[in-house]
C-alpha cells in the first residue's frame, strides 16, 4: 500500500478536482438515452454468510454457481455452493510455503473451473478452491515477468491487481518502473503497464498489449506540482474468450483489443460523469490519502468530530477552478465485464467520500448502446455474468453477506 505526503504541497495538489454530474445514460452517436434501470433492495438474493466475514476484498462466480470470496482477514478464502452451504474456510497470512502473505485478487474467469488468486509475494496464481490439502500454483516468475513486476496502476490505496483468462492464457499487467524519477513518473508508469499473456500450460509469456503505446498519455496536459499527481486508474477487462476492453480517458472510449492483441473499434462513452470539482468535494475525494498522512495508517479510524475538522481545515486549504480540480480525479473507479462480453463501468461518486463509486453504474451493451442502473444501498457489486449481478450485502446493522440481483432481459 502506497501513501502520499499532501502536507506542505496540500495547496497545490488540490489545485485539481470536481464534479457538476452529468447523465451517464444514452445511446452511441446521441438520440433518447433509455431510462434507468433501478434494482431495489427487494430483488437482493442471499447467497451465503459467515460470522467469519469481514470486508470482501474480492468475489470469484465459478460454472457451477459455487461462489469464492477474499476476505480481509483469516480465514482469506470461504466458498458458497449453489444451495448458500458453506464449502469451507481456509487461508492463513504468513511467508510459509502454504500460507499467503499478500493475496492480491481472484483471477476473473477462473481456470480450470476452479477459483485462482493472485499472491503478489509468492509471485504466483494460487488454487484457492477445492480442497485446502492439494496446494497447487503457478509461478509467474520469468524474464519477461520478474518478481515485482506484476502491478495494476488501480488505486493509490488499494493492493488489488487485475488479472484475468482469455482464452487459454491469463492476462497480467507488468510494469518495471521505480521511484527513480519519482511519485509522478512512478505514477505515470504504472498506467502506461504492459499486458502480458502468460500460458499456464507451458510457461510461456507474450506481449498482449504495451498500454503505454496503444493509448495517449492523459498527462500531456497535466500541470504538475509539488506533492500534486493525478490519482487515475487504469481500468481493463476481459469481455470474453478473446477479447480485452481498456478505458481510454483521453479519448473517453473503451479500446479493445482481440486475443492477438490487434485493436478492434472502439466504443465511444457518453460525456464524462463529471467536469468539475468544488474545494469540499475534492477533500471529500481524497480524505483517505489525507488521514493517512495524520494518523500514519489509513484503516485508522477517527472520530466522527475528528474527521468533520480535518475535512473542513482539507477543504478551506484547496486551492484551484473547479475544472482544474477535476482533472486530478478519475472519472471512473471500476470496470467489468459479462461473460456475454456486456460491460459495466462505476462512475466516481463524489458524494460518497473517498476515491470509490456508488450505487450508479453504467451497463454498455456489446454493440455500445448505454443505461444507467442504480443497484441498492449497500450492495457492493463485484462480479457480473449474463444474468445477475455478484456481490457483497451488508444489512442494516452492517454484516456482510455473499448476495447477487437477477438481472432483467433489458
């Protein structure tokens, strides 16, 4: 986990951010946007629970509707049946041969019908489903992909790295940038990541695609500042057996490229959620980088009268129009997609508070056609598949449980 110091240069890093919304929902090329699909709480569907659960890092959905998640603390794995039984609970931290000292994600699409996670210090894809007794994994580790180099460019905040199957082959970001040129260049070069193809099968690794080539750098117009960086992310998928979806905020697109890592055409987005940023909304947007800097851990939690004066002094301090402030922000936090090759991208909410998305997500239909769907409260949407939507319930006294929402022919 990655923070950074906003002290002394705090003026001139908020110089940018914002938020005036926009409607997200509409058609290609204009026309009447359809109307927003909202999916009340009445249509949640539990799937399974456990006292054991704490935050569900990650959901992996495998073809016989058994469900993996990734727990933010012992046990790291439980797995659902389709019937909500418990399939077990396994996964212990630590640097031994059989423990996990830094599980990252699942691999989305699994392998071999079976749930596999990414271990960033073991350098591997881990088997994490069936039984805990047969260990089995695959060393990323080559020359193409050496130890470190497998990052995603997702978050400042969050470890998590994406990886998941195409076809035959499993796709990993690698980056090999370093703290050399410093947090702006790092930044930059996490972004600009390689997809690589790795074949578990042989150990064979090839050059998917360089997203540092492919896509315009999004900093040409960056001012940078002492201590200010932009806090985008670098969102991909797979949208089914050989094809990979990139978003491209310059272009404001999804680019795609195809198991041969040629481009296919582009969808083109509606105009982006949002342009401008107000002082108090880009504070809110960036209090967790900020906390973490006063208390030194950002799982910290302060008091409410706490967090209230360091939101107020964070935002009297912010400098900058609100279109500059906007540009230091991602527009979009997530980005998934259907086996069916539909694809759901979660707008920045900036009224929810730090770096995360809301209920509103954008579902773009393979052919580019766009609708909004608003999921409930407190769902944390976290896999799709053609016909519902996978993720993580919490009730109204906040315990969490595995849950999914059937989704609606249109």
């Amino acid at each position: 986990m990655r923070t950074v110091a906003l002290s002394t240069s705090w003026r001139v890093a908020a110089v940018l951010s914002g938020s005036a919304f926009v409607s997200c929902g509409g058609v290609p090329g204009g026309g009447d946007p359809e109307a927003p699909l909202d999916l009340g709480t009445s249509a949640i569907e539990m799937e399974g629970t456990s006292d054991s659960l704490a935050v569900v890092r990650d959901l992996e959905v495998l073809a016989d509707g058994s469900v993996w998640v990734l727990n933010s603390q012992e046990p790291y794995f439980m797995g659902f049946g389709a019937d909500g039984g418990s399939l077990g609970a396994h996964g212990s931290p630590g640097g031994g041969p059989d423990e996990f000292p830094m599980p990252s994600a699942f691999v989305a699409g699994g392998w071999e019908g079976e749930a596999w996670v990414l271990d960033l210090l073991h350098h591997a894809l881990i088997r994490i489903s069936g039984p805990a007794a047969e260990w089995e994994q695959f060393s990323l580790a080559s020359t193409s992909v050496p130890r470190g180099s497998v990052r995603s460019g997702m978050s400042m905040l969050d470890a998590s790295v994406r990886t998941a199957r195409l076809g035959r082959e499993i796709i990993v970001p690698r980056s090999t940038v370093t703290m050399q040129g410093g947090v702006l260049q790092f930044r930059f070069g996490l972004l600009g990541a390689d997809l690589m193809a790795v074949d578990p099968e042989t150990g064979e690794t090839r050059m998917f695609v360089a997203l540092g080539e492919a896509l315009e750098d999004p900093s040409a117009g960056f001012i940078a500042s002492d201590g200010g960086f932009p806090l985008w992310y670098r969102l991909w998928a797979s949208c089914g057996e050989n094809l990979v979806r990139v978003h491209d905020r310059v272009r404001n697109q999804l680019r795609g490229f195809d198991g041969s890592g040629a481009e296919v055409d582009p969808i083109d987005l509606p105009p982006v959620p949002f342009t401008e940023v107000d002082p108090r909304q880009f504070a809110g947007a960036v209090f967790a980088l900020r906390q973490a800097e006063v208390t030194g851990d950002v799982a910290t939690r302060l008091s409410e009268a706490d967090s209230l004066r360091l939101l107020n002094q964070m935002a009297s301090m912010v400098q900058g129009a609100p279109h500059e402030l906007a540009s230091y922000l991602p527009r979009y936090v997530d980005f998934r997609c259907g086996e069916d090759g539909t694809m759901w991208l979660q707008p920045l909410d900036l009224g929810a508070g730090g770096l995360a998305g809301g209920s509103l997500w954008l579902r773009i239909a393979p052919d580019g056609a766009t609708r909004d769907v608003r999921l409930p409260e407190r769902f944390d949407a976290l896999r799709f598949t053609t016909s519902r939507i996978w993720g993580v319930y919490r009730d109204e006294f906040d315990r969490p449980s595995v849950a999914s929402i059937p989704l609606p022919a249109r």
